[in-house]
C-alpha cells in the first residue's frame, strides 16, 4: 500500500514537472514571437517618422527594435524574416557590414526572399556596389511586388 502511495505521489510530482516544462516553452516561444512582432511594429513606426523627416526619432525606434529581434533570433537563429530585418535595423543605423552579414544569412536560407533581395540591393547601393544591386533587380524582377519597383528606382536615382 505504501508503495503504491509513493508511486501516486511520484506520478502527480512529474505530471506537474511535465505540465510546468510545457507551459514554460510555450510562454517561450511566444515571447519569441511577441518580440518580433513588437521589433517589426517598431520598423513600420520608424519607416513612417523616418519618411517625415524624423530621423532621430526613427532612429531610436530602429535600435529599440533590433534589440528585440536579437532576442528573437536567439530562440529562431534560421528565420529569414528576423535575419532581414536584423540587417535593416543595422543598415538604417549605419551599421553597413554588419547588415550585411544578416541579410547574406538569410540568403542562404531564402534566397528569393523579396526583403533581403530589395534591402541588400539598397546596401550595395549605399556602399557603391551598383553591380551587385543589379544582381538583386535581376533576382526580383519576376516577382511582381512593390520591392522590385523600390530598389528599381533606387537604382536610378544613383
């Protein structure tokens, strides 16, 4: 009988372990996510101040939002979409290199990826590359999306 109470006793303490391990990844797991949610709501904030002119203030808002997606990338370091706006938070901050190695990063992992395509298109414009810019048109221009027309005339305006 006392056997069996231990054995009662040991099962509710690792159904518990269990139950505490599961809600514990998930609230991980959504944090994860919460903090690139949060970093890519900071980007499209900073976009908006950015294109009236306010770029202190966007700039502010573009460390707050890389300091979230590093979070994020700890948890999910093979997420295109962390790595792009990784390399665009570091790329508006003037971090060029450093960029660079993200948006790379998630290359290797979408290569047709629209963002990274069209952001690294922009860097390499920015740095004087106009021929490595062009590759990234060349890759976008079947894509029929906003970031083939974007880098385009960026392209052009250089």
């Amino acid at each position: 009988m006392k056997k069996k109470i231990i054995y009662i006793i040991f099962f509710c303490i690792l159904s518990k372990l269990a139950m505490a391990a599961a809600t514990d990844s998930s609230s991980s797991s959504d944090d994860y996510l919460n903090q690139y949610k949060s970093a890519k709501n900071l980007v499209n904030r900073g976009k908006k101040l950015e294109s009236k002119g306010k770029t202190k203030k966007a700039l502010k808002l573009y460390n707050s939002a890389y300091e979230k997606l590093v979070e994020a990338n700890k948890k999910d370091n093979r997420n295109p979409d962390i790595l792009n706006y990784l390399g665009f938070t570091l790329r508006k901050t003037g971090k060029l290199k450093e960029a660079e190695k993200y948006y790379l990063a998630g290359l290797k992992i979408k290569p047709n990826h629209n963002g990274i395509n069209e952001y690294l298109g922009e860097l390499y414009v920015k740095t004087g590359r106009m021929e490595l810019a062009k590759e990234r048109l060349e890759i976008l221009k079947n894509c029929n999306c906003e970031e083939y027309g974007e880098l385009k005339e960026v392209i052009e305006k250089n």
